[in-house]
C-alpha cells in the first residue's frame, strides 16, 4: 500500500520510502542481477533464458524510450520500461515490462511501477498501454493488472512454453489511460 503524496516518491504504511526515477547508466549493476533472475527463469517473459548481459541491456536500457528503477534506501529493488507498441498509427499506445527484486516481491512495488507508469506514460503522449504477452501462470501479475484497469483483450492459445507447465496460455492485456469522456 505505497502512496504517492508528491514528487519525493512512495511511501509505505510503515515509512519505507520508494523512490521511482528514471534510471542512469550507473543503475545497470542494480538492475542487470533483477534481469538476470527474472529472464533466467523463463517463466513471465519470452526472452531467452540463457540472454547474456550485453542483451540483457540492449532490450531493457536501450530499446525502451525511457526505463525507470525503483530504488529503496538507494538499492534497486524493481525496474520497468516504456515504449511504443508498434510504429505509424499504432504510437500512441505503449507497452511497459517490469521486474522486482525477488527478495522484496509481495510489497507492493510492482503497483507502485505500475502507477507510475501510467502516470508517466500520460505525460510522455501515449493514450493507452498494453500489454502483449502475460503468461496465464503469472495469476499474481494478472490480477494486479486487473486491479489497475486492465482488461483482457484476447487470449493467445498455448502462446508461451513454461518450462514447468509446458506449453500454457497467454494474455493480451489493454487499458486507456485517461477515460474516453475525459477532455484534454
């Protein structure tokens, strides 16, 4: 339950605070072990397990147009990116991935990105994200999803191979960041 009073950052119910800022090239050693751990599983995200840092960095600090570390006591403990979706007519809506530290997993962190994610993404342009391929197996991320706006637009048939349920579904996932009603 991390709140956002202002531009100093979150703040849990017990005072820790979570500071959620753009991520520097001095950020790489907090974030690549996350990656690592993360992609090394090969259960959330179809990226090579076996990816080498250099490719690691490429997908996570170069491709994105912004990625952002969430920092607490100046350790990273999460990370996420924002870019577009697809090119031309497609621009506008943008896609983001995020990983926790798995020592700080269930604190909410991954709310708190993704809060500020949508905040951001508002204030860079995009009118809507989405996301293109949550593994069913992943129930925590999809109901956090849910929780923030999130629908299910369609649902990918045996689209991810789990390397412990084998060949499982995934979701697309979709939500408008302002209201359709809204003005400006």
């Amino acid at each position: 339950a991390w709140m956002y009073p202002d531009n100093m950052g979150f703040v849990n119910r017990d005072g820790t605070m979570l500071n959620i800022r753009r991520a520097e090239e001095k950020d790489w050693p907090g974030i690549y072990p996350i990656l690592a751990e993360v992609v090394g599983k090969g259960e959330t995200y179809a990226i090579n397990p076996s990816a080498g840092e250099k490719d690691l960095k490429e997908l996570w600090m170069i491709q994105p147009t912004a990625t952002f570390v969430a920092l607490m006591d100046e350790e990273c403990v999460g990370t996420y990116y924002l870019k577009p979706n697809r090119e031309g007519g497609g621009a506008h809506v943008c896609n983001a991935g995020y990983m926790v530290c798995s020592s700080k997993r269930r604190r909410g962190i991954g709310k708190a990105m993704c809060g500020h994610s949508l905040k951001t993404a508002l204030n860079m342009g995009y009118e809507a994200m989405q996301y293109n391929l949550v593994v069913s197996t992943n129930e925590g991320a999809i109901k956090l999803w849910k929780s923030l706006g999130f629908f299910v637009v369609g649902t990918l048939s045996r689209a991810f191979r789990h390397p412990m349920f084998g060949s499982v579904d995934a979701l697309v996932m979709y939500r408008l960041l302002k209201p359709e009603n809204s003005q400006g």
